[in-house]
C-alpha cells in the first residue's frame, strides 16, 4: 500500500522507535547504551537503502525502484518517477528532431547547418548530392575546406549574408548553384544551396537574344537612316504636303530607333561586362567638364541654371565607359525633365571616405508609387512626354546595372512639386583622394 508522503508519519516513527529504545534501555539499566545501539543500527539500515539506490542507478537494467518501506519509498518512487517524465521528454523531442529531419530531406534545396566555429553540424541528402558532403563523415568538418571554391570562400568569410551568390558545383562543373546564409541562433548559420542551372541559362539566353536582335537590326536601320536623311535634305522641294510630313516622321522615328537600338546595345554590353573594376582609375572631374559642356548644349532650349560642384581630388576605381554612361544619363535626365528655366545642381564630392554623386533638380518631382520600378527597363513615368523627349525608358536601366557592377546602387528621392534627387557613392575601396594617389 502506498501513503503519500508525511514529515508528521516519519518523525512519529523515529520518534516511536527512540522512546521503545528508552524505555528497553531503562529497564536494562543502560539506556545511553540502548539509544546508541539504535541510532547504529537506523544509520546502518539507511547506508543500506543508500547503497541500493546507488545500485538501482548505476548497474540494473530494471526500471521499476527495488521495494522498500518508510521515507526510502518517497525517495524511490520520485527517482522513478523523474525519470519516466525525462523518458518521455527524450521520446516526444526524438520524434520532432525525426519530423524535422523528415521535412528537411523532403526539401528541393541542399541544406546545410554550420555552427560559430565554421564546422558542419547537419547536412541533408541533396547536400550530400550536390555539395559532395559524406554524412556522418563530414560532421564537425569546417565547411569552407570541404567547399574549397575561390568566390565561395571568400563570400563565406566576408560575412554579408544580405544577397545570394551563384558559383559552379563542386560535383558537377556544368551545375550552377545558389548559394544563401541564414545566421541564426547562437551564431549558427542555415546555408541553403539551390540548382539554378536552367534560370541561368535562360538569363544568358535572354542576354544573347537582345544582344543578338540590337546588334542585327543595327545595319538595316543604318541604311535606312542613311536614304531618309538623303531625302530629308529636299523635303521642301517636295510637293505634297502629306509625303513631306510622312518623311519628317519617318526620319524622326527611325533616329529613335536607332538611339533605342544603341542603349539596348550599351545594356547588354554593361550587363555581360567582366571587366574588373579595381584596375583603372577614372578621373571623374575630368570626365565631369565634358559632361558639362554637353549639358550646356542640350540646355539651350530648356534655359536652365545648371551648376557642377565637383572636388578635384576625388576620383575612383571602375570602368570609364561605363561610369560616364551612367553619370551623362542622370545629368541630362535632368535637363530632359525639369522643366524650362529650373536649378539643376551636380555635386561630386567626398562625403565619410566615400566618393558621392548626386543630381538635384526642381522639376515636377516624381510619385512615390513611381520610385520603385524606375530602373526596371522601359519603365517610363509619362510615356508621352517621354517619347517627346525622346525617352527610351532605359537610361535608368543603364545607370542601375553599371552601380551594380561598382557595387553600388542608386538612390532617388523625390517629391511631386519640388524636384528629384538622383545619388549614389562608391566604397571607400574604390574612392581614392588625390593625396592618396601617391601611396597606391
Ligand atoms: P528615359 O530614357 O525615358 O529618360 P530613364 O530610364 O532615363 O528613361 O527614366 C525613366 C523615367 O524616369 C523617365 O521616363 C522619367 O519619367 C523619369 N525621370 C528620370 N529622371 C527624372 C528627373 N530628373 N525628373 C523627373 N523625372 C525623371
């Protein structure tokens, strides 16, 4: 039978037993004695219960506590009790590392999980496939000796995990993988590689294809251009007035085609481009003079204040071509859209080590709801005036993708009414200060 546990019950029998040794030992006349024999033999008889714990614990495969009797009892019966509720605790969590594990293989993408000093703790089955991970084997192995991949070693280190980058697989050359980090946790990070083959190979596909159709219809729009500016000298002499206006406007949408096809060109040249940014040194104020005075020329009609603040000693590492196309598209985008007579200002300067170019103008200003999709090719605010400008909607494009490859990215403030600000700035690895052109 079992009792609940009682201080009162236990110290009531200690208490029985120590009055029945008192009352032997005055009868024997040596009660000292008799109490002292007891209180031995309680000690020895809880040495005992002592030792078969120690022994239910650490050598039997029993789970169920020796019987006992008294305070032992409690004591077993918590034990056991303690360690069924951890048994089943062991249980429920097993079966959720097991779920877990489960729904992990069953993803699409290789997964990784690496813990602070670098080494693999987990890895699923297609990480195994893709990556050539072993498993067990390579548990506790750094990741970046396993995945000895130039750029992937360095993205690894570098430790900003905000973009994806995409590299070759290790098992397989032909396979381009994407590469995520996740850090979560205690400095654990997720690295989540995915197959992106054929996104790839669509995107080089897409390239070619504009690449490609600019490229060929550059000569037959060429030679069009060529007879109708030939024709376009005479259209006075020409006598009727609706042959003379169809000239006009086929001279006129033939050149914006031509100036459509050309940026389409410059895209795809930008965007296939691998030329390495830290080689050669652009000198911007230079190329900022050239751009002024072709500014002014595009301003006669418009009459706009047009001011260049530009430090000379700042200059940085890129691609000349590339870094005019998309300093010139910001400018004259200004001076296309503010209108007649506005304050456009350039700034080129150095700002917390960092080469920063802005365009400010007080034009119309453009919508929030714009802002978003401006560098998205095409994408014009007013498609009209737009085209009346002879807008092709890829200038920003352009601007975007040479940021892009000068790690940078462009940023547009604006507000209707007031006027836009078109800025961006280069890393302080690219920026260089004329007083440190000496030391590189
Ligand atoms: P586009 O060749 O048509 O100028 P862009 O890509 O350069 O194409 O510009 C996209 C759109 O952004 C333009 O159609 C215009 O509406 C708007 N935009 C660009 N710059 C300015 C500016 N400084 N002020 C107002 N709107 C601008």
């Amino acid at each position: 039978m079992y009792y609940p546990f009682s201080w009162f019950r236990s110290l009531s029998r200690l208490a029985v037993i120590l009055a029945g040794a008192a009352a032997v030992g005055g009868y024997l006349d040596a009660l000292f004695e008799t109490l002292a024999l007891v209180t031995l033999m309680l000690l020895g008889w809880h040495y005992w219960q002592l030792y078969r714990l120690h022994r239910w614990l650490w050598h039997s495969k029993k789970m169920t506590p020796p019987r006992t009797r008294g305070v032992w009892e409690h004591i077993y019966e918590g034990v056991y009790y303690l360690q069924r509720r951890n048994r089943n605790k062991r249980k429920e969590l097993g079966a959720l590392v097991k779920r877990f594990r489960e729904g992990s293989e069953a993803l699409p993408d290789a997964a990784v999980v690496v813990d602070a000093a670098s080494c693999i703790v987990w890895c699923n089955r297609l990480a195994r496939i893709e990556l050539g991970l072993r498993w067990p084997d390579d548990a506790g192995r750094r990741i970046d000796n396993l995945i000895r991949h130039p750029e992937f070693i360095e993205f690894f280190h570098q430790g900003h995990f905000d973009h994806p980058i995409a590299i070759t697989s290790p098992t397989n050359m032909e396979k381009i993988l994407e590469y995520r980090m996740m850090p979560y946790g205690e400095q654990h990070i997720l690295l989540v590689a995915r197959d992106i083959t054929r996104i790839s190979q669509l995107e080089d596909m897409r390239k070619d294809f504009v690449a490609n159709v600019s490229h060929e219809l550059r000569t037959p729009l060429t030679v069009l251009n060529g007879y109708l500016e030939m024709f376009a000298g005479g259209t006075q002499s020409m006598p009727d007035e609706f042959v003379r206006k169809a000239f006009t406007e086929m001279s006129e949408q033939s050149v914006r085609m031509q100036s459509l096809v050309e940026q389409l060109l410059v895209l795809s040249r930008i965007e296939a481009s691998s030329e390495r940014i830290y080689e050669k040194m652009v000198d911007v104020p230079a190329q900022m003079q050239t751009i002024e005075s072709e500014a002014q020329t595009l301003n006669k009609e418009k009459g706009h204040q047009i001011e260049f603040h530009i430090d000379p000693n700042v200059k940085v590492f890129g691609v000349e071509t590339e870094l005019r196309s998309a300093f010139s598209n910001l400018i004259f985008n200004a001076v296309h859209y503010t209108p007649n007579g506005g304050h456009i200002r350039v700034d080129w300067r150095l700002e917390q080590g960092q080469a920063r170019f802005s365009v400010t103008d007080n034009g119309e200003g453009i919508a929030e709801r714009h802002l978003a999709r401006l560098t998205e090719r095409f994408y014009r605010v007013d498609k009209a005036r737009s085209r009346k400008t002879g807008g092709s909607g890829l200038g920003l494009a352009i601007v975007k993708h040479v940021l892009s490859h000068h790690n940078s990215k462009l940023e547009i403030s604006s507000e209707v009414g007031k006027g836009s600000c078109f800025s961006f700035r280069f890393s302080p690895e690219l920026t260089v200060v004329s007083s440190e052109e000496a030391q590189r």
